[in-house]
C-alpha cells in the first residue's frame, strides 16, 4: 500500500506574531498541501474558519474532524482519488473519554480524531490518528499517550500518528507513544530537512515536536521536514510540516 502522511501545525488564525496574518498565508498553506499531495492530512491549531478556508482551496480532500468547544479541531483530510474514509470517530484524552474538560494537568481540553481509510487501489485499510497534545501539562502528555497506545493495539490493521505532541525525542511522552508505533524519522530510508519541527522564526528556539509515527507493518520510505518559503521567504506557520512517504513491503 503506497500512501503518504503529512502532519501540518498552521497556527492560529489571530495569534500570529511574527508570521502574517492568516488571511495573507492561507493560499501558500493550502498550496503546500496540494504540491507535496498527501495521501493524509492531520492539521493542528486549525480554528473551524481556517479549516474551511482550507477545504474550498483543496477540492481533492475529504475531511473529518469535530469542535473542541474552544474553535479549534484536529481535522484529518484524505485524498480522495487514492483513499476512502469509511468510519470515523473522535474522543477526549481524558479519564472519561466523552469528558470535553481538560484533563490531569492540562491547560486545555485534548481531543483525538480518528478514521479508517481503505485504499482505492488495494482495498487495505488503514487507521489514522490526528492529536494535538497539551503544551503545559507534562503529566497530560503521558497519559494521553497511554490512551492512544492502549488504542492502536486494538487494531489488526496498521495505524499512523500524526500530530504536534509538544514533546521531544527523550520524553515519557514520546516513549509511551513508540511502545506501540515507529517514529518515521528513525525508521525511514531516506531523510530530508532539519530535525527541528517547531522553528517559531527564532532558530535558536528551535525544537522538534511534530511526528509521523506508524505501525511497525508499515515501511517508511522517505521522512522530510518540509521548510517550503511564502513568496515573502517566510515559512506560512511557526511550525514546518512533517511528511512522510510509505512503499508497500517485500
């Protein structure tokens, strides 16, 4: 199953410091997404308004993703000449997974979007996950972790992870997390870009946070941290996307 995986923080619209204002970056976003045209789509920090800004500039994607009761979502976009959703879930990252309230230690509340897909070509079945993880709770990224993991081992077919986790490589968080799945990065043959995925327009500050993780089943090709520049030769948000290409095996 040849398919692709992008993970994409665009920043919220309103709170942009340095970048320029969404209304000005949108088309360099959604173009980024139609050039590299990934298979799959996670965004995070995407309010309901620029998700639907996103959805009229790519025709070619199905979405899926629901109100975190504060304006944004996680939503996942699948290509749609290459893949078909066929169900669709999200829960909280919480004790209680129908509990919207923020949880443990978290600043807000934490959702998970999930679909199944069934490639066109092969009709094989995947599971993709999009999760946005808290900022300031270190103890929520833990056991938000634990939920997802204790999730993908359900699943006979094979799953990918896309997501700002707000944690680094030598984390709890990030160890939990590849209990279950593989950080594409180190698994996939080829690499391209810094290792750094939060760059903030300071390079000093920055820091890798953003994942493609996958089952084990799957064999990443190529990882690459997209640095793509605006015409202005700023990059369209404070975070770079994440890509990630897998080849059927053997």
């Amino acid at each position: 199953m040849t398919i692709s995986a992008l993970s994409y923080n665009v920043l919220y619209d309103g709170l942009e410091t340095v970048a320029v204002e969404w209304p000005e970056r949108v088309d360099d976003v959604a173009a980024l997404i139609d050039v590299h045209e990934p298979v799959l789509v996670g965004l995070q920090e995407c309010w309901m308004g620029q998700a639907g800004d996103l959805r009229e500039r790519l025709p070619g994607y199905d979405w899926f993703g629901e109100n975190r009761d504060i304006g944004e979502h996680t939503p996942i976009g699948v290509r749609r000449d290459a893949a078909t959703i066929v169900d669709t879930e999200t829960f909280w990252l919480a004790p209680d997974r129908t509990d919207r309230r923020p949880a443990w230690d978290a600043t807000l509340p934490r959702l998970a979007t999930h679909v199944t897909v069934e490639h066109s070509s092969t009709g094989d079945r995947l599971e993709h996950y999009n999760v946005h993880l808290d900022v300031d709770g270190p103890r929520a990224r833990v056991e938000s972790a634990r939920i997802l993991r204790d999730q993908f081992l359900q699943h006979d077919a094979p799953v990918v992870l896309t997501g700002d986790c707000n944690c680094r490589p030598d984390s709890a968080a990030y160890d939990v997390l590849t209990d279950a799945l593989a950080d594409t990065r180190t698994t996939a043959a080829i690499t391209h870009g810094p290792v750094e995925t939060y760059h903030g327009y300071d390079r000093p500050k920055a820091k890798r946070i953003d994942y493609v993780f996958a089952s084990p089943t799957l064999d990443p090709h190529a990882h690459a941290v997209q640095t793509d520049m605006a015409p202005n030769w700023l990059s369209s948000s404070d975070h770079w996307p994440v890509l990630t290409r897998f080849e059927p095996r053997g």
